[in-house]
C-alpha cells in the first residue's frame, strides 16, 4: 500500500499557508476560515470530501471529487489536476501532483461515466502583458502549489468553500476561493504579484470548448464545437458546448434529437471587462485577432485585467460568477440572478457577507447542507466514525442531479424545452439497492420530482417497435424508464431498475406523481421487449443499438423464465434482475389495485423465474442457452460470479434457503461465500449478501460480517471507499449499517437487521413537503455499548420486542425509539440453535 502511506498524514498534506487557513479539525484537516463557516455545522465540518478521492485504478478507488455545491447541484465545481474522461476524474490526490490547471464546471456524474459540457476558468499571469501570453493549453497552463505537494497551497476542502494558493510562476501568488449553487459557479482570485514582474499582467482564461475524450481511451479525441463571446457592455462572456463523452452510447432512436445537445454557460466579471488589447479569444491556443465571438473548436476566451502599479501589485481581487445552464445563454445569465444575485449599489454596505459576496454564497450552499445533516447527532463515535458517517450522509445526497432551471428543463431525448422537474445521473443498477432508500428517508421532498423526471423521460421518447417481431398487441408508441441516465440514456448495466425504485416509491407512500402513469411505464418494462430483441447482444457499452430495456425478454425469459446465454451477454445477471423487478412491479400493481390476473403473473414469475438457473447438481446459480443447456458456470454474470449471483433472490429467500437444504446448510454455503475470499464488497452485487445470515436463523454472523466489511472498507482517507462510490450506493451501505439495519429487498419495505455501530443515533426525518424545513419526525436509536459490542442482546421497538430480525419502513419513519440491548458474545437473538450447532461444528 505504497500509495496509502505517502497519504498518510493528511494532516501534513493541507499544511496550513495563507492567512485565511487557520482551524482544524481534531484529524488534522484543514477547516474553512471562520466567515465560511456560517451557519456553524458539526456535521459539516466532518465532511470529509477527499475521502473516496484516491486511488489509481479506476474500479477500486471511490471515484469522488472535492467539489463545490449543495445536494443534488446541477452544476459542480473542482480544481483540476488531471483531465477528466471514462474511467478518470478531474481531480485525484493519489497522483501526487504538484499541479492544478483550472477550475472546472463538472457533470461527470461517476467516474466510469462521461462528462457533458465541461468548462474551466484558469488563472494566470502574461509577464509582459502581451496576450500571445495567455496559455490555453491544458499542460501549459498549470500552476504549481505554493509549497509544493507536502503543503498544497494551505489548500481548504469543505462542500461550501474551496481555496488554494498557487505560485503564478513570476515570483507570486494567486488565492483562489470556489462556491457554488446548483447553476452557478461563485469565483474569486487574488493576485499577488511578484516584486521584479514590473509588466506582469493578470489575467482570467475560459476554457469554453475543450478537446474531449471518449470512451476510457486517452486517445480516443474528440472535438465538440461550440460558441464563445465577449460583451464589454455587460462584463460578461459566454458561450456554448456539446460536449457529450457518452453520446456515442446514445440509443439509436434518440441519436437525433440528443445530438442538438448544448452545455451553456455566461460567466460575469465584477471588474469591468474595456478595451480590445483586456479581452480575446483563441482557436487551439492562438489568439483571434479583433474577435468578439466565434464558433468552432477548442475555443477560449481571456479577460486581462491593468498592468501591475504599487497600489494593484498585493490583493487584486476579481470575482467571477458563472451560470450554467442546458436551455440557453440568457437562461444561464438569469440563474446568475436568481441564484447569486448582485450586490445592491450601496456604497456603504461593506458587510463581510452582503448578497452577492463569496461569503454570502458559501452560506448559502453551507446551510443547505446543515439542514440536512445537522438532523443526525451521533455518540459514541471516533472522529474518523464521524468523517466517514456524514461524508457517507453527504455523498447518498449528491445524486442524482438537478438538471431543470426554475420550473422547467431541457431534454436531449426530444429535444425541446418542457415544464417541470428533470434530474439526471441515475445509476440506477447501483443506486436501487439501498441510496434510494436513503434519499426516501432523507429528501423525501425530492423523490416525487424524482420519480416525475424518470416518467418525463419514459414520455419523450418518441419510439415505435416492430410489433410483429415483439408480439406486442398494445400502443406500441412511447419510450423506456431509465437504466443509466447521463443527460439521456445510455443502457449502461442490465435490468429495469426504474421498476424498483418507483415499486420502492409506492411502498413507502411517496406521492405527488403521476401513478397511472407509473404503472404504464413499468407494465411496458415487464411486457414489451426491445427492439431487434432475438439478435441483438446487447454488450456492456455496446454501440449503434436501440434502447436495451429487458433484453431477452421475448426470446426465452417470458416462455422459459431465463435470459437466453448464447443471444445476450450477461444473461445469468439479467435473468436474476429482470424477476426481482418484476417483484418491484408487482407492489405496484398490488397498490394500483390490479386484478388479479395480473398481480399473479407478476408475483409468480418474480419468484420462480430465478431457480430456472439454479444447478441441483452443482448448488450453484448458472447461466442458460436457449436450448436450456447450461453456459457454463463462468458465463451470463454482471461485475460477479456465480458466488454472488447465487445469492441474489432478494424477493424469495425462503425459496433460496430451500434449494440450498434448510437453513443450516443455507449458513453453511454463506460461510463458504465469505472464508472463500468470494464475497466483493467493491461492487454492488455483494452488499446485502451479509444480512442474509439473520434470514436464516445465524443473526451472529451478520453482526460479525457487518462489523468486519465496515471495517476493512470505509475509512477517512483518500482510498476510504474500497470501490466505486456509484452515485452513493457504497455510502448508503456503511449509512444503514451504522443504524443497524438494510434493506436486503428494497421495494418490500423491509430492513433486516444488523449490528449497530454507534451508542446513539437521533435522527429527525425531514417532512415529505416540498416547501417544508421542519422535522416530520425524531427516530432515537439506542445500542449503548455497541462500539465494544457487536452482538444484538434483544432489540423493541418502542418498547415492543422484536423477535425476527426484520424492521418496517414504518417503525423507521415514523419516529420513536429503536433500542438494541447490545452484548460482546454470542446471544440468543436471531439465531437459531441448530444452525449455531452446525456453525460450532
């Protein structure tokens, strides 16, 4: 673990630098200065945004970003140290470079996801003041930390403020401070310059229109086109890109309409932007002689600001604001207005935090996060515990992003402007296991403009199927739920997950949606096949095919109950999705009151479709050919094997228990699964397997595994996420770890019990109301001991006991007080006295 230990101290890392750095936390990060620490947070200050950030190979570093926003912003900023493509963010710790070459306007949602319209605005200094000196090369550009790595510029990381100071590479330095609202970027750069540059002139570069990568290959380049310009008159520039790094993943019936996609940006200067020798453009690096706008490729565009003097060599100040937006210009330039307003003139408000300051807005976003996380209060736990409790918090609420300006949005599926709430980043064969769980419990204002925004999609899309190749007898007009939003679909992963989190939704009684409108786009999942479904493989970012949907759902899985091997990749994995969707529709059509004809079907096929691939003879789960001959015990699986997958029957573990002999020989294959090495916590599929151990009568060893996979896989470094943080779901697992319970089958409403990490956790439960701030109600979790204790003694809900290990959604939301009586060894509780017998055997 070399990398590990030349990150270790963090503390030496973010050394303290310039004056506004002064306060630390008691791990030894850096805090905001006390004016960017309003309104004051505990829980804030132990969000730790570099954890999750390292790590070199793509699949087992977090792949997060200590970037600027509130939850769920449309628009993130971060520093740049790298550029950023598939598989490789914008920035990265563990690279241990000295260098940061801009600041950048982000929407790369995970990092084997693309970004979508980036720009960045980069400081600088022309030594003569000429603008043949202004550097718009990626490389060229770069500035290096004031005290190089060790120190980082006194560097300050928190999800409100950001600042480092730089060496301008003429003898001075630039302090440069970040917030940011959902659509707008709040910069602010200070300019001290050196001594001897007697000619040396400031300057401000946006990268407009970058050169681009696609795929996860460096050189795979692209070149979006886009538009910059320059209004002197209102000391702005703006411009356009569309930039899409995932567009060649783009469902063929929508390539059209989402290939008119456009990122738009105005960014507005508080120093006036006069004369033509203070503001230019570039075209690849070279300066546009007399240009105020144009259009093409690798486009940027400079403001310099005068020369230095005695009064403007120390603390020149420019502060930059810049709206995004994905409808138009003029719409980015009234975000601007809506969301970091001008200060009023008056000459006599010297306020520190008067609206439209720096400081003014990292309020903002810092108590829009303090809302929300000041609702936990945790004891009995470490600084390191809190670090990685409430940055955990802080991550399951980043996703999915806003992606509508006031009360109406772009989309790329149509092309058009349209009415209502729009997000995106759905990662949803991640997120539906148990971040949607979290973001019910925590932002259940948000979910019904969830669900809205996912049945919007399904609207848009204007779709039509061979009827006669899908045997579809109904409208066959419409579109598909999403799999893996970026901006529009990109049939990333398997199954119609969109099932489950709108099953989950109705389960937990979210409203405030369209439900009849629910119900027809997830009756399409279950009943309509893709297009071209009995030839198309439908491969892991395969290009030129149409929506994926539920592949294979014609060929065999609706005749036979399985995803055919020998016609679709990952057929084991899809088999297993598509029937606990179809469980998830099925709490749907329960709620919809559907016949019963049709909550039959749904129910039945949703718990004998998966032992189509159980093999007796082998014990295993194992993919099929059409033929119903077996594939092989390697083949059909998604980011698993046949270890994981053989445990993935979420909506019937009684019947998975029965195949595998009872529950004492169901433990026993459990305790293969884990002393084998074969349980993966990096990746999705193995997250609930620890629980299934208190459904079948051993609730010790769920404790045990719990305790153990928490330790061995969060900490509060760089590398403190053992995988892929996916839009949140490998923080949502460690959150409902630590209370003591998850949710194994989300859309049943059910959390199986675990092992509680904490002495106490008081959570007060926002209220579903959109427009509503106050508590709905307070949920105490009581496990006094449980730090030094791992074992569950007894556990009531107020003051009723619990004898099985299983919690209702409702005991949770609605407040009252959870009590584990915690114990250091083995108690009766949950467990079963033969299958302890066969587990001491």
């Amino acid at each position: 673990m070399l990398l590990l230990q030349a990150l270790v101290p963090l503390a030496a890392l973010i050394a303290p630098n310039h004056v506004l750095a002064q306060d630390r936390t008691p791990t030894g990060r850096l805090l905001p200065p006390p004016q960017f620490r309003v309104p004051a947070s505990h829980a804030v200050d132990h969000v730790n945004l570099l954890i999750g950030n390292g790590g070199i190979a793509p699949s087992f570093t977090g792949g997060m970003i200590p970037s600027t926003g509130p939850p769920f912003a449309m628009t993130r900023w971060v520093a740049q140290t790298r550029v950023n493509y598939v598989s490789r963010t914008p920035y990265n710790i563990t690279e241990l470079t000295p260098t940061i070459h801009g600041f950048q306007a982000t929407r790369q949602p995970a990092i084997w996801m693309g970004e979508s319209a980036s720009l960045a605005l980069v400081p600088g200094i022309a030594p003569t003041g000429d603008p043949t000196e202004v550097k718009a090369d990626f490389i060229q550009r770069r500035l290096t930390f004031v005290g190089g790595f060790e120190k980082r510029g006194g560097e300050v990381i928190s999800p409100g403020y950001y600042s480092v100071e730089l060496e301008d590479g003429f003898g001075g330095t630039i302090l440069v401070e970040q917030s940011s609202t959902s659509r707008v970027g709040h910069l602010r750069f200070t300019f001290n310059l050196g001594q001897n540059a007697t000619n040396a002139t400031p300057y401000i570069l946006i990268d407009a229109v970058r050169q681009s990568i696609q795929a996860h290959d460096p050189t795979n380049i692209t070149f979006p086109v886009g538009t910059v310009s320059i209004s002197q008159s209102t000391n702005e520039i703006c411009g356009s890109s569309n930039e899409r790094q995932d567009s060649i993943i783009t469902p063929d019936s929508i390539k059209e309409p989402a290939s008119h996609f456009k990122g738009f940006f105005c960014a507005r200067f508080d120093i006036p932007l006069r004369g033509v020798n203070n503001t230019g453009l570039m075209a690849n690096g070279s300066v546009l002689a007399g240009n105020m706008s144009t259009t093409g490729s690798m486009l940027s565009a400079f403001a310099m600001f005068q020369k230095a003097s005695a009064v403007t060599r120390k603390n020149f100040t420019v502060n930059v604001k810049v709206g995004t937006s994905f409808i138009s210009e003029d719409q980015a330039r009234r975000n601007i207005d809506l969301e970091i307003p001008d200060a009023p003139k008056d000459p006599n408000n010297s306020a520190e935090r008067h609206p439209g300051s720096l400081e003014a807005t990292a309020q903002t976003v810092r108590g829009l996060w303090a809302e929300k996380l000041d609702r936990i209060q945790i004891k009995g736990a470490s600084e390191e515990d809190l670090e990685i409790f409430y940055t955990a918090a802080a991550h399951g609420l980043t996703y999915p992003s806003e992606q509508f300006e006031e009360d109406h949005y772009y989309s790329a599926y149509d092309n058009q402007v349209h009415k209502g709430p729009s997000y995106t980043g759905y990662s949803i064969w991640d997120t539906y296991r148990a971040a949607w769980a979290w973001v019910i419990l925590f932002a259940p204002e948000r979910v019904p403009g969830m669900v809205t925004s996912m049945l919007n999609d399904f609207k848009e899309v204007s779709y039509y199927f061979d009827v006669c190749e899908v045997g579809y007898n109904g409208d066959p007009k419409g579109g598909w739920l999403p799999m893996w939003k970026n901006i529009v679909e990109t049939n990333i992963m398997v199954g119609t997950h969109a099932d489950s989190l709108i099953g989950e939704a109705f389960r937990k009684g979210i409203t405030g949606f369209d439900r009849d409108l629910a119900w027809e786009a997830v009756w399409k999942d279950v009943t309509v096949a893709p297009v071209h479904d009995n030839n198309t493989v439908y491969g892991d970012r395969q290009e030129n095919v149409d929506f994926e949907a539920r592949a294979g759902l014609s060929t065999v899985y609706t005749t036979k109950g399985w995803v055919a091997n020998d016609i679709h990749s990952e057929s084991g994995s899809r088999t297993l999705d598509y029937a606990y969707d179809d469980f998830a529709v099925y709490v749907v059509a329960k709620a919809m009151e559907k016949p019963e004809n049709i909550t039959s079907f749904l129910f039945n096929r949703s718990q004998n479709a998966p032992f189509t691939l159980y093999n007796n003879e082998t014990g295993f789960m194992e993919a099929r050919k059409a033929d119903g001959s077996w594939a092989g015990p390697d083949s059909g699986w998604t980011e698993g094997d046949k270890w994981i997958y053989s445990f993935d029957v979420v909506q019937n573990v009684p019947q998975l228990v029965q195949h595998r002999g009872g529950n004492a020989s169901f433990v026993k294959s459990l305790e293969d699964h884990f002393n084998g090495g074969h349980n993966q916590h990096t990746n999705e599929p193995s997250h609930h397997i620890p629980y299934l151990y208190s459904l079948a009568g051993a609730a010790l060893r769920t404790q045990e595994r719990v305790r153990t996979i928490a330790s061995s896989n969060y900490n509060n470094t760089p590398e403190g996420l053992s995988g892929n943080e996916d839009c949140g779901q490998m923080s949502a697992w460690y959150i409902f770890s630590a209370m003591g319970f998850y949710p194994v089958n989300p859309a049943s409403g059910e959390y199986v019990v675990g092992s509680p990490f904490f002495d106490e956790m008081i959570i007060d439960w926002p209220q579903a109301n959109a427009n509503s701030h106050q508590s709905g109600s307070r949920l105490t979790i009581r496990s006094s001991g449980a730090p030094q204790k791992q074992y569950v003694k007894a556990l009531t809900v107020n003051g009723e006991p619990v004898v099985a290990p299983v919690l209702l959604h409702e005991q949770i939301v609605q407040g009252g007080e959870i009590v584990f009586e915690m114990s250091d060894s083995v108690e009766e509780w949950g467990n079963e006295p033969d299958v302890i017998q066969g587990l001491v055997n």
